[in-house]
C-alpha cells in the first residue's frame, strides 16, 4: 500500500512473503533482545501510530513514550 501510494508501485503478494522469509533470520535476535529490553526496563511503553495526508499522500507519525522519556 505505502509503495502504490508513494508511486503507484506495484508488488506481488509472493514477492512480500519471500522478502520477509529473508530477513526473519538476520533480524530475530535483535528484535528479541530489543523485545526483552523493553520487558524488563520498559514496562510501561506505549505506541501510537497516526496517519495524515499531506500534499495528496498519506503520511505517518509513530510515536513510543512513557512517564520515563523526557
């Protein structure tokens, strides 16, 4: 979706399988260890995801905070 809105890009739902497959491996311990992180120091954390369309395109604002981040 975020492709065909940037430039009306096409791609095939097998092609998205076989690329997240590829990367599984690489990026496992890392995101465990950043899992576990928050876990134990980051109990509290939450998450927002806000979408907007600016120019015509849809944009996106993520934001992580709790009562520890400044």
């Amino acid at each position: 979706m975020l492709l065909w809105e940037l430039g009306q890009i096409e791609i095939g739902v097998g092609t998205l399988v076989g690329t997240n497959k590829g990367i599984d491996g690489p990026v496992a311990q890392s995101i465990h260890s950043l899992k576990q992180w928050i876990k134990q120091t980051q109990p509290h954390i939450l998450g927002d995801e806000t979408p907007w369309v600016l120019k015509g395109v849809k944009q996106w604002l993520w934001i992580f905070a709790n009562s520890d981040f400044p």
